[in-house]
C-alpha cells in the first residue's frame, strides 16, 4: 500500500472508532439542537475519505455477482442511496446506486451498465434497508429491481424526532458529530466516467448511514416514538405508485399570471411539445424551454416565428433551435374552439382551494380553523412537524365533508380512508372531534 493511502486509511480508521464511541455514549434526543450546537457544528471534522478506500465502480455481471456475495454474506442493515440526474435528464432514473453493510463494506454500481440488479436484492433480502429520503430513491431502485422488505427512513425517523433540519449533511453533523462534504449533489450524474471525487462524494452517503440510523432508533424509542416510526416506514414501502396527474401542464411555474383559456391553451401547447422533445433527447424539459418562457409567449401571443423568437427565453440555444415548433404550438392553441381550449381551473375529487371557502361555506371554514389548530396543537405536543402529524388533505377533506354523526370512531374512520396511519389515528381522532363539534355550535 502506498504510504500516502495507509495514512489516510489510518485516519480514516481513528475518526470511524470516534464516531461509534460517540453514538454509543452520547445522549441523544434533543429536539432541537440547531441552536444549541452551533459552536460545535462550525468545528466539527469533516467527513472526506471512506474508510475502507474508495471502491471500485461495478459495471459488468462478474463484479455485480461478487458484490452480491459479499453483501449476502454481511450483517445487520444494508446503506442504500441512489444518485440521479434531475435538472439534466428527462425522467428519473437512478445512475449511481452506492451501499454498504457491515462485513462487506461499500460499493458503487452503475446501473446503467447494469440494469438488472435481482440477484443483489435477493442475496439482501432479509435484511432492513436504511435510506434517507426513501420516498425520493425507491421509484428508481425499484426500476433496477433493487427493492427492500424492511426500511428505516433516517430522514423521517429525524421528523417524527422533531428536527429542523432533516437534510443528510444536517443529521450527521447533529447525531454523529461529522461534517458531509455536499458539493457534488446537484451534478449531472449520468456523466460517464464519473470524477473520482464525485464518486468519493457517492461512497460518502452511505458511509455512515447505518451509524445515524441506530443513534436515531435510540431516540424515537426514548421518545415513544418507534413504533409511530415502523408504522410510518411501512406505509412508505407500502405506498402504491403515484397516478399521473390529467393535467401536468398546469403546474407550470408562473400560470397564474395566465387569466384567459386561450393563454392556458398556449401554455397547454407549449408544454406538450417540449416534453415531446424533451423526452426523444433525453433531457430535462427545463433545459429545453423555461417555463417564464411558455407563460410570456401565453401573454404576448406573438403571431410570428420572429415575435416569439424576440421574448426572453426563446433566444436561449437550446429554444431557439426549435421556435418553428414552438410558433406552431402558438398557432394551435390560438385557432382552437372555445370547447377545445382548457377549463381555467383542473376538475378534481377534492375540496376547492381554501381561500375560497369563507365565500362558499363559512362554516367549512370555520371548521378547517378549527381543526388545523387542533393539529397544531397536537403536534407541538409531541414535537413534530404538523403535516407529519397528520396529512393536510386528510384534515381539508375532513373539514370539508365531515362525518354525519361526528364523534371520535366515525373522525378516526374517515382519517383512515384517507390513509391516516392508527398512531396518528390515535393521536388525533377523538381531539379533532371535540373540535369539529365546537366550531358548529
């Protein structure tokens, strides 16, 4: 071994020994400890090598077969994080998958070489998986077939906890005492061959992502909240996938500004082309055309490829390549029938936007007051995030339509149809009743 690479794996070794000395002693279960831990935060060492070296990147059967032996043959959980490319690719597939487990140590897959990773999820699955931010990864871990049977969401565990900041960097640098280096998050991670140091970023993440899940697992049972945890963790394996929405389009950034059904059709066009586009080259749709720029050209309804070329964001390279496709989207929607172009607002199964509920039914809005202060309440009780508490469409849709009879069983069930977990169920039922009655009377 080179002397250079012998000390830094020695140094590596003593921080790794300080931290597990530090999660094994320390007392945890401060709420929050943004405030009170400044001082130490600005001093605290700085996480920079992984601790076995940095592993090679697998992206051939053979090496894939040899991960998966190792990791079959570890202990305890198993690390889990994915690297994507938002902002830079259309969709949202995973380019880097990192893991690591005791006994194995850590390794870096590119899934795009390989696709199928079954046998890796097969050789791990009896065992829990710790990801932070499970929501956001396992759609594209589940795209490679790489899906666990038990999770533990750090970030959720760090708000059902209280934090306030539940970003990965931010719960090291509390519970562990160690600073993530994050200046590689936001990369274009379908770059091939990755920078080594982005790579060394990627083995970074699951580093010590088993660590910070055991000194969490401490807390939430310190603070009687394991169980709410499991239950919440379960509920996220078991989600199912989300609907597409009937009408993406409109959550374009900036629609608003657009009042008239021709300018929402403009909009509509628009949008439907660059995604077409966006989605033949591989490439996020912003890249190909800003949303301000599909919104100003619904103001402006330029009737000529110069016009539209003149507004700001069609003379970027990227549009500009394409204003004949662009002026053509135009055109369509300024020639459609009133019954071709769209509603101003999309037709859903929901309570309408709350601020107008005061006009429509006072008394709903007395009782959406009512209730969100009772989860308020609560919430700060147990020291959480209200909408982890209880999700706010759950407490609108009770507002909106509460039950015939309302007391504590018929709340609770209307909670669970509308997917309340029984711990938030327990917590909330019989107060929000109470509270529902009073705002009628």
């Amino acid at each position: 071994m080179d002397p250079v690479d012998a000390e830094h794996k020695e140094a590596a070794e003593t921080t790794y020994r300080s931290v597990v000395a530090n999660v094994l002693n320390s007392k945890t279960g401060d709420p929050e400890p943004e405030a009170s831990k400044g001082h130490e935060a600005e001093t605290a060492p700085l996480l920079s090598e992984p601790r076995d070296g940095l592993p090679p990147v697998v992206s051939d059967k053979s090496g894939l077969a040899r991960v998966a032996a190792a990791f079959a043959g570890g202990t305890g959980p198993v690390a889990v994080d994915a690297e994507r490319a938002s902002g830079y690719r259309y969709g949202q597939r995973a380019y880097l998958v990192q893991l690591r487990r005791a006994g194995a140590g850590s390794a870096l897959i590119d899934p795009i070489a390989c696709p199928e990773l079954g046998g890796l999820g097969a050789a791990i699955e009896d065992a829990e998986m710790v990801l932070h931010a499970a929501h956001q990864d396992l759609p594209c871990l589940g795209e490679v077939n790489l899906r666990p049977a038990l999770l533990f969401d750090t970030e959720l565990a760090g708000r059902l906890l209280g934090y306030q900041r539940v970003g990965l960097g931010a719960m090291v640098e509390r519970v562990l005492g160690l600073r993530l280096a994050k200046e590689h998050s936001a990369v274009d991670w379908s770059t091939r061959p990755l920078p080594e140091d982005w790579l060394r970023y990627a083995a970074l993440d699951v580093e010590v992502l088993v660590e910070l899940r055991d000194a969490l697992e401490v807390e939430l049972a310190e603070s009687a909240k394991l169980d709410w945890a499991r239950e919440e963790f379960a509920a996220v394996l078991t989600a199912p996938p989300k609907e597409p929405r009937p009408d993406p389009w409109r959550r374009t950034s900036g629609i608003h500004r657009v009042r008239n059904q021709r300018g929402l059709g403009v909009v509509r066009e628009l949008w439907l082309e660059r995604d077409r586009i966006a989605r033949e080259r591989d490439i996020s749709p912003g890249r190909v055309l800003q949303d301000s720029a599909m919104v100003d050209a619904a103001l402006a309804m330029p009737r000529t490829a110069p016009d539209l070329a003149a507004i700001k964001g069609f003379s970027i390279r990227l549009a500009r390549r394409y204003v004949p496709l662009w002026i053509k989207a135009v055109n369509k929607a300024r020639d459609m029938s009133p019954a071709e172009l769209p509603q101003p607002s999309a037709p859903g199964d929901g309570p309408p936007p709350t601020n107008r509920w005061s006009d429509r039914d006072p008394a709903a809005a007395r009782r959406l007051e009512a209730a969100r202060a009772t989860v308020s309440t609560i919430a700060e009780r147990v020291v959480m995030p209200p909408e982890n508490l209880l999700q706010p469409d759950a407490v609108r849709r009770l507002a909106w339509t509460p039950p015939r009879a309302v007391d504590a069983d018929s709340v609770a069930e209307h909670l669970r149809e509308h997917h309340a977990r029984e711990w938030q169920v327990g917590l909330t039922a019989r107060e929000l009743a109470k509270a529902l009655r009073a705002a009628a009377r």
